[in-house]
C-alpha cells in the first residue's frame, strides 16, 4: 500500500504517519526529515538545503525529486510506504509516477495550526515564525493545487484535522481496507 499525507506544518502528518507505519507495517517516509538530515552536510548542497528550510523555502523540485526516487528505489520500500511531504508541487505530483492508493488531507486552519506549533516543547532551527508563516502561505499557493489534482485521480480523502489524534486515526484507517 502507498499512502500520502497532505496539510499544513503542524497539521498532524507525521504524528498519524507514523501511527500508519506502525500498523501497517510499511516505512514512513518525511521529505521535511531527509532534508533536515542532508542540511548537515558540509557540502555546497547541505549548506543550499539548510538555508533553504531555515527560510522556510522549497527545495527546488529537481533535486526533491531525485532524492525521493533515489529513497524509493531502496529494497524496503518495494512493499509500500506512507509518504510524507512529498508531493508538494504539481510539478513533483505530476513527475511522481508511482501509483499511490489514497491521499489523505489532514484539514486544520492556519491558526490550529500555529496555536499546535506554538506549543511544542523541542527546539528546531527550522521552525521560527517567519519560516513556519512562509511555510503555510506555500502551502496555500503552490501544494493545494495537488489535491484537485488528486481528487480527479480519485484517491483524494479529507479528514477533519482538528478532531482528537485517535478520531484522526480512525477516520484515516476506515479508508484503508
Ligand atoms: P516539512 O518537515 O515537511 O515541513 O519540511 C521541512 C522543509 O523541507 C520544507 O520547508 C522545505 O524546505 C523542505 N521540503 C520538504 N519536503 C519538500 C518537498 N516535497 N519539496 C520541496 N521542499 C521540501
């Protein structure tokens, strides 16, 4: 099974990501943790990356594309995956050719979402306010066009994101038989 979570930072993707993981028995897979992990390369491209998430920018879609294709073609994820954070371009949509059974939406507001973000406890050099802001305003602009694209594919799912984590859970996994 291959499964994509959609929303905002701080919707709940990686919190039911990892849930989903678990119970299916499938990798999870976080485009946002890989680059995290690459920006502390002390290379051309590590140094490109961090920058790039500390500003709360994309990763242009080339080099986002190649570092997926380049993780999936690793023998664990023959069976499947729960991706999170990629696709979220329609241009990374689009040059994505595996075929995902269902894209799931967790749908929070802007402001559940930053009253969340607010509230965490860990320190993380890619989440100050501008950069999570840039990251929601991105998200508006240039990931929301992909859950047409998704609905017409017809594996498009909404789920209440502001419901309690298990209501969430539940919701998610009553698609997946
Ligand atoms: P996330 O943890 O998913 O919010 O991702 C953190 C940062 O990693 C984002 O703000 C982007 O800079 C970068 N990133 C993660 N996934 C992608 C993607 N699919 N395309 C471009 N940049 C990405």
């Amino acid at each position: 099974m291959k499964v994509l979570l959609i929303g905002i930072q701080g919707a709940g993707k990686s919190t039911q990501g990892n849930f989903l993981s678990e119970k299916l028995n499938l990798p999870y897979l976080s485009t946002g943790h890989i680059f995290r992990e690459l920006s502390k390369d002390k290379s051309v491209d590590g140094r490109f990356i961090k920058e790039t998430i500390n500003a709360g920018f994309l990763v242009p879609d080339e080099l986002t594309i190649r570092v997926v294709n380049e993780y999936l073609q690793r023998p664990e994820y023959r069976n499947g995956y729960i991706l999170d954070g990629f696709p979220r371009t329609i241009q990374q949509a689009k040059s994505f050719h595996e075929k995902l059974d269902k894209a799931f939406y967790l749908k929070v507001s802007d402001k559940e979402a930053l009253w969340r973000l607010a509230g965490r406890d860990e320190y993380r050099e890619d989440e100050t306010l501008k950069a999570i802001k840039k990251r929601i305003d991105l998200f508006h602009e240039v990931t929301e066009p992909i859950l047409d694209f998704y609905r017409q594919v017809g594996i498009l799912v909404e789920v209440d994101g502001e419901k309690t984590i298990s209501e969430v859970s539940e919701n998610i996994y009553s698609h997946l038989n």
